[in-house]
C-alpha cells in the first residue's frame, strides 16, 4: 500500500484507503468501476479516481460502514499479514 504526502498540503487522510478497502473485498471492480454496497443496499459506483478523491464523501461512507461490512477486518488481522 502507498501512501502519499505532499509537500503542500501534508498527509491526505484517505491515503491508501481505497487499497485497503479493494484489498479486503470491500470494494468490488466491476468493469472500469470499483462498486461499494453498505449494509442498508445503497450501491455507490465511481471509477478509482472519484473514489481516491473522496467524490461525494464515499470514502466517508466506507469508513462509517467499516465495523458493519461483512468484509470487515481487524487491525490484527492486517498486521499479522504483512
């Protein structure tokens, strides 16, 4: 995972967010598209851009659903794989 800071505005904090959250399934490619269903059905569908720019506050709505999705990881878990 890479993370990216600028010498301008310092550390994005949705840096690596849209990694993380591909590689633990809980954005789905389909197509050119990555795709995130919450746990009430709201399908949110943006191409990797959008999703990295945090467009309309999707990653926002991945990080209220984080403890929620069934795809859900702990913190343990992701340690322990690297």
């Amino acid at each position: 995972m890479q993370i990216k800071i600028t010498y301008e505005t310092g550390m994005n904090p949705y840096s690596g967010m849209v990694d993380l959250a591909e590689k633990r399934g809980m954005l789905k490619k389909e197509g050119n598209s990555l795709v995130f269903i919450t746990p009430d059905g709201e399908v949110i569908k943006f191409f990797r851009k959008k999703w990295e720019a945090n467009e309309d506050g999707c990653l926002d709505k991945i990080m209220e659903n984080f403890g929620k999705h069934p795809e859900t990881v702990s913190i343990d878990d992701i340690i322990t794989e690297e």
